[in-house]
C-alpha cells in the first residue's frame, strides 16, 4: 500500500529545498505527457527539485517508501515514457535549468537536465555554435528528456540524433549515487560506453541531471528550398533521387497533401494547392552548390520550387513543417507514430500507409524526415469517438507491421515508453530484450525507475 498523501507532503517538505505536492495539490498535467496516454491513478508525490541533491534525496525516498521514480522535464514526450500513476514519485527536474559553462575552444557545453535545447542553441549563438539536435519541439522539449529518449528532429539527415552530440552525463542511480560519465574532449575510448547506455534509456536506468554536449559552429550560408508535387509519392521519389545524387542536405523534410493544408491553414499562409511538400536545407562553405544540385534534382519531378536564401525566407518555408502537429491537434487526440524505414522504402512506406487508412477508415496524415527514413504517421481520433479510437489502435498495428516487413523499426526518434511495448521484442528478439532486462536489473534491482517503461 502506498504511504498516506498527508505524511508524505509533511515528511517532503522536510527533505527537500525544492517544492513538494500530494494528493490534491497534484495537477492531473503529471499523469500524462504529449502522447495522452493515461494511466490509472494520480501519482502519490511530486517533488520538483530544486537541485542535484534534491534528486538523490527523491530517489532515496522512493526507494525507501517504496515508491516508483518517473522522471520528467517538459513533458513533451510522445510514447507515455513520463506518464505516471497510482505508487509513482514524480521526480520533475525542469527548475535544473542552468548553462554551466559554454567553451568556445573546445565546442561544448556543460547544462543541466532542465535547460531547453531552444535556449542552449540561443547561448551557443553568442559564440558563433550552436546545439545541432534541432527536435520539433526544441522550443519547450528539455536537454534531459532529449537524451532520455535520444530524440532526432530536422537537421538528423546531416547531424545525427541527440546521442551524437553527447560526449558525457552526470546520472543518478537507484541507491542515489552520483555517476559521471563519458569525457570533455573530442575522442576517447576508456571503458564502456556508459553515456550511450544512459542515451536513449527512457528513464529506466537513472535520472540525468546534468550533461556534456557538443556544439557545432553555426555555418556561415544556409539555403531552404521548397517544392511542391502532385502527390505524395511523387515528392518521396524526389527525395530519393536527392539522396542518390550524394548531396547531404542538413534537413530533408516530407508532409503529404493532407498534413501540409492543415499546417497552411493554422499559420494562415496561402500556399501551392498541391498532393504534397518537400523542404530542404543545405548549409556550410558548400550549400549554394549543394542548393543548385537539388533543385536539378527536383526539377526531374515538379516546377514548383521556391528558394530562400535569408533568414526570414528560410524561417517562413521552415514554419509549414514545424506547424504539422499543432494543427492536427486541434481536431482530436492525435496518435503520433515514429516509424524509420531504409530510405530507399519511403515511398513504398507511404503507399502502405495509405492503404491501411482505407482499410480501417481513418485519418492518418503523414509527414517526417525523409532524409533518414523517419516518418510520422498521425491518426487523428475526434474526441469521444470509441469506435474511431479503436479502428485507430488497429491501423497503428499495422503501420508497425508494416514498417517491420520494410526491414525498418517501430520508432526512430520518440522510443517506446508505453505505446510500444509489445512490439519491442517482434523488432528485437528475446534474445536481445534479456540482455536489456539483465542491465536494468543490475542498475536497478528493485525496479524504481519508470517501470512498466520501454522493455
């Protein structure tokens, strides 16, 4: 049985230097993260911590009372990894939000797990670097959450996901000790790779307060280039054909028909009419060049191009993607998939999820990174509607079926947290979700950390 709200909410504010609530001080926003996913239950205590000691003093005393420990920034994530119900501790490090040090010598930063990837790269700026990581929630997704989760975003066809600008980390574990990991300099290979272990560990092995990442400098010329098609598998072959011409874009980004009206509609912006949109960027000494290249690639496909060489241009052009997902939550609860396929199976990955939205009579609209093969997806279900919701819960099955027979996986970017769960070990084998569970068990032997999580 769970400790009574009132002791714990007495015996908290006696711990911590942070704040504590219990029972009904506990708003219903710590249950749920983005995904809207709900567990049973309000969870017994939230601790927002003031400090590093205030998470090894949480910890402790979840362990102690035997509670379990989510972990939570922003509580922006898009699988259920930071929802949290009856017996959980809600350990939130958003107030972490110091930049410790920035180097401009060695390109890195020093922050803690609360500090948005937004004001990182805004403090990079000053020196002339930046965060490259660039999620579409980089305006409110914290560096914590980002690494828990290893999250992508819109410059990974050049840049790499979070875990390839994470040189080190400071976790605490489950017995509340204190661990850093990794290094400060460019290379190094003692040891095994804690830092990637803890990369991409959704919460279930320790709680990151604080990291070492690195900065790239800012490039000195960046072009946006917009196209227009008439459909959707249209604009998946021109994005092939980008990539087959060796031109790495920095972001190569994909909406079909459908996702692309909403976007307009939401910024207010007269567009194409058109059955689907690319956008790309190339940058550094080379993207006029590399600009040029693409858009003799496009040109194979559609006359609709747009270039934009200035900042504001490129914004603008940049702005109907990142509006995909707010403009389709304004009609329902939006199931947001994160499937990756080779890219060289997009466009079979596309037509794929077209049939299955016949097939089960939904909406699903489909937009992503078609520079690394990531796609997203989105079934939008009107609130209310059960039957809608269950036909959706069926077309995401086959969406992660089919993303699998495509030699791809069942998410490139978001994890697995709740959502996936049962198909982790289709994807993996059990073979390799044993070892898993052997390394959870020997940083976590009496499964505090987000348990019921990932695997």
């Amino acid at each position: 049985m769970s400790p009574d709200p009132v002791t714990l909410s007495a015996t908290g504010a006696a711990l911590f230097s942070g704040t504590v609530l219990a029972g009904p001080d506990i708003a219903d926003t710590y249950r749920v993260d983005r995904s809207g996913y709900e567990p049973s239950g309000t969870p017994e205590l939230v601790v927002i911590a003031a400090d590093v000691d205030d998470v090894r003093r949480a910890v402790t005393y979840a362990a102690e009372q035997g509670l379990s420990v989510v972990v939570r920034g922003a509580g922006s994530g898009l699988a259920g990894g930071a929802s949290a119900g009856r017996g959980a501790l809600v350990l939130d490090v958003s107030a972490l939000r110091r930049i410790l040090e920035i180097s401009p010598v060695d390109e890195l930063a020093v922050v803690q797990a609360g500090v948005s990837a937004a004001t990182l790269d805004a403090e990079a700026a000053k020196h002339g670097l930046r965060y490259a990581p660039d999620p579409a929630s980089v305006a409110i997704s914290t560096i914590g959450g980002n690494i828990a989760t290893n999250a992508g975003g819109l410059r990974c066809v050049k840049y790499g996901v979070t875990r390839d600008a994470v040189l080190g980390l400071s976790v605490v574990l489950a017995d509340g000790t204190l661990v850093q990991t990794g290094r400060r300099t460019a290379k190094g290979v003692a040891g095994l790779d804690l830092t990637g272990l803890f990369t991409g560990s959704e919460g279930t092995l320790g709680v990151i307060v604080e990291a070492v990442l690195r900065l790239q400098p800012i490039p000195v010329d960046t072009v946006t280039i917009a196209a227009y098609f008439d459909d959707v598998d249209q604009a998946a072959a021109a994005a092939a054909g980008v990539l087959a011409a060796r031109v790495r874009p920095a972001m190569l980004e994909l909406l079909d028909a459908a996702s692309l009206h909403e976007a307009q509609d939401l910024l207010g912006v007269r567009g194409h009419a058109a059955g689907s949109f690319l956008v790309a960027q190339t940058d550094g000494f080379g993207s006029r060049a590399e600009a040029d290249l693409i858009v003799d690639v496009l040109r194979q496909f559609t006359s609709r191009i747009e270039v934009g060489g200035d900042p504001d241009a490129a914004s603008q052009l940049l702005a109907v993607r990142r509006a995909a997902l707010p403009a389709l939550e304004r009609h329902g609860r939006a199931l947001i998939e994160d499937i990756a396929v080779p890219r060289s199976r997009i466009a079979d990955a596309v037509r794929r999820i077209s049939a299955i939205a016949a097939e089960f009579d939904s909406r699903i609209y489909t937009f992503g990174h078609a520079g690394d093969g990531n796609l997203h997806p989105i079934i939008v279900v009107p609130d209310g509607d059960f039957a809608a919701r269950a036909r959706a819960e069926s077309a995401a099955d086959e969406i992660f079926a089919a993303a699998l027979e495509l030699g791809g996986t069942i998410t490139g970017e978001h994890g697995v947290g709740v959502l996936k769960r049962k198909w982790l070990e289709r994807e993996q084998g059990a073979d390799a979700l044993r070892v898993q569970h052997a390394i959870r068990r020997a940083l976590d032997p009496a499964g505090i950390f987000n348990p019921g999580k990932a695997y």
